[in-house]
C-alpha cells in the first residue's frame, strides 16, 4: 500500500528545518508505528523480514514536497501552509485501515537542536496501485544508497550508479527483499531482470544524527531508471524501495507515466 500524507505547517515563527531531516522524519514514523501496536514495532527493531541474514523492514518514504521553500545555507525555509510526504509498504490492502489509523491527526515536531518545525497531519491518502507491466520507468523521490564491504576499510564503500557492481547489487537487494517478504528460501532467478539508470545522475551527500557524537555522512543518488522484470520485482521495487535504508527514508520511488 501507499500513502500521501498532507502535512499542515503550525509554526508560528519562522519554519526552518535542516536540509538533512530523513533521520528525524524516520524516527517519527517509527515512533508513531510504537504508539500504535507497540508487538508490531518491537518485531520491526528486533527482527523485521529477514532473507539470507539480512534484515529488511519494507516500508520506505520520500523527501518532503514542499511546493514553496527556500535554502538559506543549510537549512530549508517552508514558505508553504502545507507540504506532503510519501509512505509506502509492501504489504497489502489488508492494513490500509491500520496504517490509516496510525497517522491520522499526528503531530510532527520535525528538527534538530538548531531550528525544527512544528507540523500536524492534515489528511492521508491511499493511492491507487499502478498497473505492473515490464520493463517499467520509475524515478527516485528519495535518494538511493548502494554500498558494499570490503577487507580493506571496516566502513562501507558508497557506489555510485557508474560502478560496475552497483546493478547487480540492486538486484540482490529486490531479491533479498521479495523472499523475506514471502517468507520463502527458493531461488529467485536473476536471468532476465535488468535495471538500467536512464537518466543524469545526482550525487546527494547526507549527514544523520547530525550535531550529536553519532554524526555519519551517507552518500546516495537521484535518478531514472528502467527496471526489466518480473511483476513480483516490480512491486517489491515500488512499494518498499530500491537499495539500502529505505526505512531510514533511502531509495523511494514512483512511475514515470509516458
């Protein structure tokens, strides 16, 4: 299912949010899962959908569509009333209520110890499923993180959609993601799934947890790309995200329509 959350600004005073808010947004969402059906939150952090040892929580969300705002160094002036986020999961309709439920009339205190902004949900929206025909065109509205581990750092190495291994990493992840989802251990075939960035690429460099001890700089990209396959892949791809940290607010996307 996916969702379009209208968010009503309700700062009296000037509303400036830091460019990097994903954590903070992530976090909220997070909490607002907790309040609402604390077993189901407590899986999420403890277990999730797991694959192969990996760990998968389903769900990603967008940036901000903010329709009015200006960047005055490295903050970002809402200049409109409202503005609206994405949120999106692979599972189906059958929690369309629950998750209506969770956000419905939330408060939003987004920020860090510098500026925040105070928002409320004004409405939630379930979007209607696009039809899954292959190959598709889809587009990031949230940067998409691709690393891989190596021997010679003890820190991830960012990939840029340029490197030899950044596809085929993409695929392994859709892979990983689409068997925890379906609980199962058969063999996905690789063998005709393609996914192939079609358009100029946007480096986007984003710092978490920013003025605490905990600092990280996370390198992730903005994009369109064709992916060629199955209708599985293609849903898995849209509703939870393509790449890594999608719950974190990494490598959501929508169709391209022609």
């Amino acid at each position: 299912m996916r969702f379009k959350l209208t968010l009503e600004v309700i700062e009296k005073q000037k509303p400036l949010l830091p460019l990097n808010y994903q954590y903070e947004l992530s976090s909220w969402i997070y909490k607002v899962i907790d309040q609402g059906d604390p077993l189901f939150s407590a899986w999420l952090h403890s277990k999730g959908y797991i694959s192969e040892n990996k760990q998968f929580r389903l769900f990603s969300f967008s940036g901000l569509n903010i329709p009015q705002r200006e960047i005055i160094g490295d903050r970002l002036l809402v200049k409109s009333k409202n503005c609206s986020f994405i949120f999106s999961t692979l599972p189906d309709e059958t929690i369309q209520h629950f998750i209506c439920g969770l956000f419905r009339d939330r408060k939003l205190f987004l920020g860090d110890k510098i500026t925040n902004v105070h928002f409320q949900v004004q409405n939630i929206e379930a979007l209607p499923e696009p039809e899954f025909t292959h190959p598709m065109i889809f587009k990031t509205i949230s940067p998409v993180i691709v690393s891989i581990k190596n021997d010679i750092s003890e820190h991830a190495q960012y990939l840029s959609p340029e490197a030899e291994a950044y596809s085929r990493q993409i695929i392994h992840n859709l892979i990983g993601k689409q068997k925890a989802f379906c609980k199962s251990e058969r063999t996905i075939e690789e063998e005709g799934v393609c996914f192939e960035v079609i358009s100029p690429v946007k480096r986007k460099k984003i710092t978490i947890k920013n003025h605490t001890p905990h600092k990280t700089d996370l390198i992730a990209y903005n994009y369109m790309f064709r992916l060629t396959a199955p209708e599985e892949f293609l849903r898995t791809a849209y509703y939870a995200g393509v790449g890594e940290k999608n719950s974190q607010g990494f490598g959501c996307v929508e169709v391209v329509r022609d």
